[in-house]
C-alpha cells in the first residue's frame, strides 16, 4: 500500500446487499474503493427472523425457518464475493434485525466501520414518505461516512465505477472542509479531478415593519466578493496537493444549486458534508445532503461531520 492508500480514512468498508439484482452496484462500488485504497471489505446481509414471535410454539419454528434461510443465503453470498471482490480482502456477515438501517448501523458502530456502502432505489413522493428509506436513515444515523449508490447507475465494461470526476458542494463550514479533505484523498487515488461548487443567497430588502430597506448593489458586491476569496482559498489548498480542481460559484439556494451543477458536470460521484441533524429540528429544516441522495443521478457520497 502507497503512502497516499495509508493515509485514506477508509480501511474498514461496509457494504449492505439483500441479494437482489439491485444492490449489485453497491458491491461493484464497494470493490472499487477497496481496489484503490487496499481497505478490507465486509459483505453485511441483514435478516428479519429476530423478534418475530416470542412464543414458545413459535419459537423452534422459527428457529428451524432462520437456520434454512441462512444455508441458502450463505452460497449466494459466497458467489457474490468470487464474482465481485476479486483481488479484494473481503468477509461475510450475517446478523439479525428487524430494523435493517438499525441493525446496520449497530453493525457500524460495533465493528468499527470507516465507510457504510448501501444502494437506493430512490424512491420520492407520498410512497417514500409513508414506508420511509432504510438508506435515508443510515444517512441520518450511521457513525461513519455512507456512499449511497443508486441501483440504476450504469458501470463500466469491467463492471467498475469511476471517481474521475468528483463534485463538492461547499458551504465553508468545518463540516463541509472535512467533505474537501476525503474527496481530495479520493482524487489522489484514482487520479481524478474536484469539481468544487459554493452557492450562495442574496437578501432582497431588511427593514421594520411595513417599511423595508433596500440593499445597495455595493452590498451585493462584497457578498459575492467574499464568497468567491473564500472559494479560492480552497482551489488554492486542494491545487497546492497536486489535484485538479475546478471552481463553480453560483447565486442560488444550496439544494437547488447541487443538482443542477450536478446535472451540467455529469460527475462520478458527489461528495459532502452531512451535520447529522436528528428529531423535529431535523423535520423543520429539512437537510440538503438526504435531498441530494434521494434525488442526485450519481453516487453520493455523505461525509459524517467531526463535530457529530
């Protein structure tokens, strides 16, 4: 491993299958990672017999049902790998759970996971809202970094992904600089180049009641102004460790922003910071990260914030 593989935050990667044709490209992005940096892979496959029933005329048939399952589920497991993780440390592991984003990020958390690698189907509309998303909420509650790749997303010939192309939206934040620093690890590594995008709002009028004050242009002046010293700084930190960046700067909402720039980059996969936000606070504002995971066309990859 090469001193820049050493020093890439992700050793331990997790990745989540249930099997199914559409998790597939969680896998191929998963091996991919674990290609470039040397990190060992886990192939984590959660079932749903735990807790079923509590009662005894139940119990040893259920026990029976869990047995049968996992002698089934072993051998596709065991093909995934041979197929998938070729050249790559890879291990299987099999838990129970009812909650599969609970159960997943337990896992996380007991086994010392540096990345979660989960696939999504991306649902929107009253039908996500009342089944809800097992990869929104390890997004929300996972206590590492998630890569969520969506399970349409076209591979290559070889069946690998790309990181050539990596976009970053910044809002200057502690959290978002964090995002900068895994995304240039990961530039280093498969020699790609860092789209880097800052969106910033203007304020119409302040004022007093029913007598509001218009800003002058000057004012409008030192925002961008400022916006764009702040957006230089960062070109010049990432281009002073020798990867390509290219700055995009933009008057606009955040959400907005992203995934328009998104769809003109066309990147291989976005990288950003996540504060974590849980409870009602979470409900009111919303978070910018989980509305680009459930609606970006690239992988996304969330970076969880030091201070969370």
């Amino acid at each position: 491993m090469s001193s820049s593989e050493a020093n890439l935050p992700w050793h331990h990667v997790t990745v989540t299958t249930d099997l199914s044709a559409s998790s597939e490209p969680a896998l191929h992005a998963a091996a991919e990672l674990a290609r470039l940096s040397g990190a060992r892979v886990t192939l984590l496959h959660v079932i749903g017999f735990s807790g079923l029933s509590e009662a005894s005329v139940l119990r040893d048939s259920l026990v029976k049902l869990e047995r049968e399952y996992r002698a089934g589920a072993q051998p596709r497991l065991e093909a995934l790998c041979e197929r998938i993780f070729q050249g790559v440390s890879v291990e299987i592991a099999v838990v129970e759970g009812m909650g599969g984003a609970s159960s997943i990020c337990t896992y996380a958390r007991e086994h010392a996971v540096d990345l979660l690698v989960i696939a999504t189907h991306g649902r929107t509309g009253a039908k996500r809202f009342v089944l809800g998303s097992v990869t929104e909420r390890v997004v929300q509650h996972a206590p590492c970094d998630v890569f969520v790749v969506r399970s349409g997303i076209e591979l290559k010939a070889d069946g690998h992904l790309q990181f050539q192309k990596i976009f970053v939206p910044t809002d200057f934040s502690r959290s978002a600089e964090h995002a900068l620093e895994r995304a240039v690890h990961l530039a280093k590594l498969a020699q790609g180049e860092i789209h880097l995008l800052h969106a910033y709002t203007l304020p119409v009028t302040v004022g007093v009641s029913d007598v509001p004050l218009a800003f002058p242009q000057e004012f409008f002046d030192q925002v961008r102004d400022a916006a764009q010293a702040h957006l230089d700084r960062l070109v010049r930190t990432v281009t002073a460790q020798g990867v390509r960046v290219q700055p995009h700067l933009v008057c606009d909402t955040p959400a907005r922003a992203i995934l328009e720039a998104a769809e003109s980059i066309v990147p291989d996969v976005i990288v950003m910071g996540t504060h974590g936000r849980t409870g009602m606070k979470h409900v009111l504002l919303g978070s910018v990260a989980e509305r680009t995971v459930r609606l970006a066309h690239c992988p996304v990859m969330t970076i969880k914030s030091p201070q969370d």
